[in-house]
C-alpha cells in the first residue's frame, strides 16, 4: 500500500487505541519491516509518524519466540511427543543469549550497553515461561526496566541510514556503523532454530545438511550477516 494508506490505518487504530487505559505513543512496525528498500515511501511513514507524535517502538533483542512456538504447535497438532523440560531450556536459553548477544554488539557498536527492549510475542510459552526467563536474565546480571524508562534511552531516537530496515535496532545500528560479522543472533535462522528444536526437544538426529547452512540469509535480505561475508540479495 501506498504510505497515505499506511498512515491512514495508523490514524484507524489510533483512534481506538488512544483513549484506552495505559495508552503509549509507541508505534511498531509489522515484522519490524520498515517499507524495503523504498525510501521515499520509508521517510514518509516515519515523517508522518513524527507527525502524530508517535515514537518508533524499535526493539534491540530478539530471539524469534514465535518460531519456537509455531514448532510447538505443530509437534502438538501432529500428537508428537515433546520433551517439555528441554523446551522450557531451549526457550529460555535462546532469549538469554539473544539478549546477550546484542548487548556484545551494540558495546561494539556504540561503546555502550543501552536500556534494551527484548521482543517477546503474545504465545503461551512465552505465558509460561516469563517468569522462568525473567530469573535468568537476573542471574546474568540484567535488570528488567519498564518500556517507559526503556523507551527513554537516546537510541530509540536514532534512525539508522540503512537501505533497508527490517529487523533489530541494534541490527541497522551495526549495520550503518559497518560493524563486521555477524550482525543478528544465529537462532532467527529458521534452519537453525529448527535443527536445535528438533535434536533437543524431539530427540530427533540432526540432518548433516544444517551445517552448511548456517549461514543462509535470513528472508534473503540484503543485510544479513554471518561471520566472515555479507551476504546479497538473492
């Protein structure tokens, strides 16, 4: 759609939202696509979200929760067995690390560690696990901060001069400051996530062919990074 059309829908569900108890001027974008790599179209939903007073509500972690869910699903629907001791591990495990892993980056990246914002979906592992994974970050030294208090860090003003932006904050931070390796947390690889899933929750033998492809493009995307290369567009 065109960015009017964008924008007018915003101003549909902001007239809904905007008298609500606990209302934020948060906007995110869907899948946290901001438009490809049109940039006219880009400017003008962000200059009209400026507009409506409506802050960008980027996130800096993000760990894919929702794949890991969809696997749950799935394995349940098809009546699998799973091993919910070692899903409950994987779940958190992979938050844990994603957190860990842009904290690495974004000292890499701005020679500091921000008040970062963790993406978490409405699913019911992340409903039964919150509190387990709240925990785990505390025994790894994170504090847990409101959005508000988040959303007041300098960064979540910064708007990275990227060709496209469609993932993390700390991504196109990276990306813009050309931050070499890898730019993302390896587990939002489908085929990687996946494969962990399988062999740890299903007790299922990892297929040799995962290797190679660790370091595919994720939604083959311009700006995915593994260590070592940048990948193309394909």
């Amino acid at each position: 759609m065109s960015a009017a059309e964008f924008l007018a829908d915003i101003d549909k569900a902001e007239a809904w939202v905007k008298p609500q108890r606990g209302y934020r001027p948060w906007f995110r974008f869907p899948g946290l696509n901001q438009g490809g790599l049109d940039q006219i179209k880009r400017r003008a939903v962000l200059d009209g979200l400026k507009t409506r007073g409506l802050l960008v509500g980027a996130v800096t972690v993000d760990g894919s929760d929702w794949y890991l869910e969809r696997l749950t699903l799935d394995a349940a629907r098809e009546g699998k067995t799973i091993d919910e001791d070692a899903l409950h591990d994987l779940y958190i495990e992979t938050m844990v690390e994603s957190a860990e892993f842009s904290d690495r980056l974004m000292r890499k990246t701005i020679g500091r560690s921000p008040a970062q914002m963790m993406l978490l979906h409405e699913t019911d592992l992340a409903a039964r696990y919150i509190g387990d994974l709240v925990e785990a970050l505390r025994n790894k030294g994170w504090r847990i901060v409101t959005a508000d208090a988040a959303y007041r860090d300098p960064i979540y003003q910064v708007e990275p001069n990227v060709p496209t932006s469609n993932g993390t904050l700390s991504e196109a931070m990276a990306w813009e400051k050309g931050i070499t390796g890898p730019r993302w947390y390896e587990r939002n690889d489908a085929h990687i996530a996946g494969a962990l899933f399988n062999e740890r929750v299903m007790h299922q033998p990892r297929p040799p062919a995962v290797v190679a492809l660790k370091c595919r493009v994720r939604h083959k995307r311009p700006h995915r990074t593994c260590a070592g290369y940048t990948a193309k567009a394909a």
